[in-house]
C-alpha cells in the first residue's frame, strides 16, 4: 500500500512541514538524518537507535527526534508507521531529551487526529493551523521531561538523562502490558536496574511508585470498559487477579463501588 503525505509546500515548491503515513515489513534503514519529528506507529512495532539509545515504538507511545539527530530504524514484522515531520521554517524549539512519551493528554489527542487523517478517515482539516499547533504542543514537553529528569536524584546530567531513558522503557513496557503478569523484577530488568533502585528512581521522576502507576493503568482500562461487560470480565480484562482486588482498588480511587459508578454512568 502506498504512503499517505499531507503537505505545506515551501515558498520554493518544495515539502515543508509533512505528515505521512506509511506501511512496512521487516524493514532496516541507517544513517537518517532527521528533521525535527513526532514519530508514533498505529500497528505492530517499530524500533529506533539515536545517539546510540533504543526506542521502542508501540502503540500507545511516541517519539520526538531533534532537527539534525542521526538515527537507524527498523521493524520487525509488518508495521502502520506515521512520521510529523517540521519544516525548519515553521520555527524551532529547544532541543529535546529524545524518549519516548505515552500518548495522553493534549498532544495524545493530536496524535489521535492526525492517525484518523492519515488513515483518511475523516476529512482534511486546515493543515496549516494543525502542524502549527503541533509545534506548539511538543515545545510545551520540553518542561515536563525536563522536570521529570531533575527530580531523579543523580549529580550529572547525562546521568540523570540515561536513568529516565531507562525508566520510559519501563513505563512503556507497563502500558504494553498492563492487563497481563508483570512483576517488579520484569520492569527493572527493562530499565537495567536493580529492583530496589528502579522502584525508588521510578517514583522519583514520576511521582508514584510503580504498583500504582500499574494499577492506575489498569482501572482506566476498566473504566473504558464498564458498561460493555460484567464487572468480573472488567476485572480480569484490566489485569486484575479477581473482582474483590478490582473492587477494593476501585473503591479506593473513586470512592465508590463499580456497580455504582457503572450504574451512575
């Protein structure tokens, strides 16, 4: 299938500011000298190297790539890719620490809109007003990253920087597998950590340990799903072991029953 690219042209006549979509299968390229970029994939998994660090992408995750970074990237398997792709002349924002952020949020939403319009499924909006949105939205993540980085407790930078790297492999992996097993000792491993020095250095920069984190993740999974199925398929669907641990959590956080919050809903 052919790729999908949505562009403004530059004074010039050329590709500006582009987003496409494209499709692959066991694919391999290296030395690519990189535009400033929003990177995220819709199917399958999709896997870039910058600066000698690899970034896993899934969906439900993305990654942002500084004007002038070198990268390879890969796939294995067939993979829905879509790249944002910004013209130097659309402006700049500062350089960012490359890692890869969970779709949510405002730029989650974006995100969301620009797969339907690369997929084509919904009519194209004024593209201008969108990447200029865009831009504005990924400078606004310089500050989140930044202050998730400084809250690690390490002296140099890079230090700091490589620990968080590690740490969003981690949380990715949790998302990835939020309604399934996934111990302690899983996720440090992912991040290369001991699990004392994950669980400390995870909660640190993200302000909750990583239980909660997963169980958070796992009753917004259940709220998607209230209404569609029994509270005891919502409860092993979410990732938890049975509909009294589900219960319990829920309580907890919303400060109500499921059957009641299902109910009100």
């Amino acid at each position: 299938m052919a790729p999908t690219i949505l562009a403004r042209s530059t004074p010039d006549g050329g590709i500006g500011t582009y987003l496409m979509r494209g499709f692959a299968r066991d694919v391999a390229l290296s030395g690519h000298r990189a535009r400033l970029s929003l990177r995220w994939v819709g199917e399958g998994r999709y896997t870039y190297e910058v600066d000698g660090h690899r970034h896993v992408l899934t969906p439900g995750n993305f990654l942002i790539i500084n004007d002038g970074q070198s990268y390879n990237s890969g796939s294995d398997g067939a993979v829905e890719s879509f790249t944002l792709s910004f013209d130097a002349a659309m402006g700049s924002i500062p350089e960012l620490p490359v890692v890869t952020r969970r779709v949510a949020g405002p730029l989650g939403a974006l995100v969301h809109t620009l797969t339907r319009i690369g997929r084509r499924q919904v009519d194209e909006p004024d593209m201008d007003a969108l990447f200029f949105h865009a831009l504005d939205l990924l400078a606004g993540q310089r500050p989140e990253v930044r202050r998730e980085i400084d809250s690690i407790a390490a002296t140099r930078l890079a230090t700091r920087e490589e620990l968080h790297r590690r740490l969003s492999r981690a949380r990715d992996l949790m998302h990835d597998r939020a309604a399934g097993e996934l111990t302690v000792e899983e996720m440090a491993s992912v991040a290369c950590l001991s699990p004392f020095h994950f669980m400390r250095t995870f909660k640190r920069a993200f302000g909750v340990s990583p239980h909660r984190y997963l169980v958070n993740l796992r009753l917004q999974r259940a709220q998607a799903l209230m209404g569609k199925l029994p509270l005891t398929d919502v409860a092993r669907q979410s990732g938890f072991a049975d509909l009294s641990t589900f219960s319990k959590a829920f309580r907890a956080r919303f400060g109500m029953a499921p059957s009641r919050f299902r109910h009100q809903g």
